[in-house]
C-alpha cells in the first residue's frame, strides 16, 4: 500500500511549488480541491477572464488566504477553460467562492467582497486549526498512533510542502510508509533526508525499524522458528531469529522475552548479539515507549543482578 507523498513538482499553477495559492482544472479538482479539503479548508474561486469585479477580488481573497500561512488553501479555477465543476455547483454569477471542509462545500459568497468579510469567513474556518509545526506534527503523530495512515501521510506531507527538510516530518512519513507496508517507499523518504540530518534520533530510529523489517521478511513462519526452539532450546540463532519475527508481527514483549533468554544463559553469544539487538528494539521503538522502558528494565535486572 503506498500512501500520499509530497508531490516533487508544483501544483498546477502554483509559482516555486507553493500549496497555497494555485490554479485547479477539472481533471485535477478532486485532488486540488475535495481530497485536500480533507486536510485543511479549501477556498475556490470560481473566475473568467472578461469579469471585472473577479480582478478586485483575487488579490484580496489572496492576501488574506496568504496571511492564514497555510491554514486554508485557494483554488482558482477559471470557469471559461473549465465550465463543468461549477455548472454541477450550479453557479450562475461570478465571482463566486466556495469553501470545501471534508469533502464538502460549507460556505461561501458571489461578487467582489471587502477584506474583512474574507478574514472573517476564513478565521470560521480555521477556528481551532493547529497554528504551529509543532501542533501539526502532534497530530499527525496522534493519526498514525490510531492508525489513520492516510490522514498521517497528509499532515506529514502538508508540513514537508512548506517545510522540505523537516525531520520529524520525514521520520514520521517514513513510518507511515512502513506502518503501510511500502518498505521501498519508507526507504526513498529517508533517502531525502539532509546529510546534517542523518544522526537525528527520530530519523535513526525509523532507520532502525527498516532494518529490523529487512531482516525479518527473511526467516519465515514463526511457527517453524518456534520449533525448533522447542526442539533445542539452546539453539540461540533459532531463538533469536524469532525475537525478530515476532517483533515484525508486533508481538513486541514476547520478542523481548526470547532475546533476554539469551541473555541469561550466554551474555557472550555472538558477541553480545542479543544485548546488541535489544539495543536496536529500543532505538526503533524509541526512549518513551512502553516497551522500551519494560524491556529496559528487565534488561538491567539481569546485567546488574
């Protein structure tokens, strides 16, 4: 399953890769518009070339779409090159505006409006919208913790569009990527990330978690690893094969259970390899996971008995 990424050429008509401001066509309304409106509000200003009261108003609904910094996105869509979408709106006069939220068009006006109209309708808009990076980033992390992967890639890439080399952003693409399935994409996010980047602990550990679905996708049934631990159960290499296929299938604290087994009875197998791999979990599941401080614990319990 491959999710939205951020789109690596402009949107139609939007100059240097804005998102903000950008001209929509038929073909590309539902995503420009409707898809995106998902996301954040979608103003769409319905024009032609021969209206006058159309030329005051595109620079102020501009302007004020603009002052939102990125809050609300304006579509200009030029009703003589592409008549359908507001025949279907039935849309009689023009300058007319509709604002799309969730697919839906919820609010609006027709003809040359004052600025203050304009901020007033996007400040209802965007009430309670997040005002930061930060804010955003928080819920998109809160979307792929309850696996809402679409609406996760979307704030990601949302942030990565105005932000390219934001790094919790690309760490939290990445996962979803993962979380998805799409080992190749989560990889090609990474690929993006700056050289100054490559040492940063959310980009390390989606690095990490790469490298532990690499190795996993490689030593089959759990069931067949579980018997031959039952077989031999001082067969380390089974055993360890199998705390990573069960840590693939997210079955996260049996994982934990089978590396500290090693633990206990060979510190020195494969040179500290099942410390080693404990390491790896932590760094992949990252410092404040549940798992991580359990198996932290549990871990110290035997190193320092």
């Amino acid at each position: 399953m491959l999710l939205n990424q951020p789109a690596d050429t402009p949107a139609p008509g939007a100059a240097g890769g804005d998102d903000i401001v950008i001209d929509t066509t038929t073909k590309t309304f539902m995503k420009d518009v409707v898809e995106e409106s998902r996301t954040r509000p979608v103003l769409v200003d319905f024009w032609a070339p021969w209206c006058g009261p159309c030329k005051q108003l595109t620079p102020i609904i501009e302007k004020v779409v603009r002052a939102a910094k990125g809050k609300v996105r304006l579509a200009k869509m030029n009703t003589d090159e592409h008549p359908a979408v507001a025949q279907q709106l039935g849309i009689q006069s023009l300058p007319t505006v509709y604002a799309f939220v969730n697919g839906q068009p919820v609010d609006g006006f027709m003809g040359a409006q004052p600025e203050g109209q304009i901020k007033a309708l996007v400040d209802r808009l965007t009430a309670g919208a997040p005002d930061s990076t930060e804010e955003i980033l928080l819920s998109a992390d809160a979307a792929l913790e309850e696996g809402d992967l679409v609406g996760a890639s979307e704030l990601y890439a949302h942030i990565l569009t105005e932000e390219p080399e934001n790094l919790k952003a690309l760490a939290g693409l990445a996962r979803t990527q993962l979380a998805a399935g799409s080992l190749d994409a989560a990889k090609a996010i990474l690929a993006k990330v700056p050289e100054k980047g490559a040492n940063d602990a959310a980009i390390a550990a989606v690095r990490a978690a790469i490298e532990l679905e690499e190795a996993a996708a490689a030593l089959g049934d759990v069931k067949d690893l579980e018997a031959k631990v039952a077989a031999d159960p001082l067969d380390h290499q089974a055993r360890f094969d199998l705390a990573l296929a069960l840590n693939a299938r997210g079955k996260r604290e049996e994982a934990i259970d089978q590396l500290l087994t090693i633990v206990r009875r060979d510190r020195n197998w494969n040179d500290d390899g099942a410390r080693k791999q404990l390491v790896q979990f932590f760094e992949a599941w990252g410092p404040a996971d549940e798992m991580t401080l359990l198996g932290r614990r549990r871990l110290s319990s035997i190193l320092f008995a």
